[in-house]
C-alpha cells in the first residue's frame, strides 16, 4: 500500500512542478496591465504614481514640472505604437496624448516616444515594466 501511495506522491509533486513551470513571467503579456494603469494615473493626475514608473533619477523633476501644471487637463492618451524587441523585454511605445491648457480651451495633440524595460526579475520574483528614461518633454 505503501509504494502506490509513494508513486502518486511522486506524480502530484511532478504535476505541480510543471504547472508551476508554466506560470513563469511572460513580460510580454503583463505589458498591457501596467501600461493602461500608467495611461489612467497619467490621465487622472496621479503624478506620484506616474512618477514610480519613471528611473528614480528622473522622478523628482518629473513632479517638480508637472506639479505646477495646476491648468493642464489631459483629455485622452492612446497607444499608436510598441514595438518589443530583446526577447520581449523591452518595448519602444508611441503615444498620443491631447490635452489643453487653461485658459486655453484649444485640444492640442502630441506624440510622446517612451522606452518601456522590464526590471527585476530573477529566479525567484517576477518583474516589473518600468520606464526606461525620463518623460519626455512636454507640453
């Protein structure tokens, strides 16, 4: 009785160390996520958390700029572009972004180029997308 019960032990424990196999991070596909959370902080004015997207070399002139843009309104953001390359580690996106800025009712468009990387992986964590650079010029 004892050995079937070892053998299905076996098989279990193999069982789960192959589904966990196929759990393993795929950047590729966790891009998305991430990226419609940027866009949304982004477009909500949630500028620190836009900001821990950023190199933290770049976070604090990141909010000393946007921070006083009191009148700037995003009104919508859409990605025209991502373009993934290094084994789907690394994205190069294109975005297009209106906004106005009051007193100006005007809707202006600009296309900001963004370099996306994923970070931080190892054996045992998964990574995360994070900018590659600081934000670009704007407005």
């Amino acid at each position: 009785m004892m050995p079937v019960l070892n053998r299905w032990s076996v098989v279990l424990l193999m069982g789960l160390l192959l589904v966990g196999c196929g759990l393993a991070a795929r950047p590729q596909q966790e891009f998305q996520p991430v990226f419609k959370d940027y866009v949304e902080r982004l477009r909500w004015r949630d500028y620190q958390q836009v900001a821990a997207y950023l190199p933290e070399a770049d976070r604090e002139d990141f909010l000393q700029r946007f921070s006083a843009l009191d009148d700037l309104h995003i009104v919508d953001v859409q990605l025209e572009s991502a373009d993934f390359g290094e084994a789907g580690r690394r994205v190069h996106t294109t975005l297009a972004l209106e906004y106005y800025l009051i007193p100006s009712i005007t809707v202006k468009k600009v296309r900001l180029r963004q370099e996306w990387q994923y970070q931080g992986e190892d054996r045992y964590h998964p990574g995360t997308w994070k900018l590659a650079g600081p934000f670009p010029p704007f407005p």
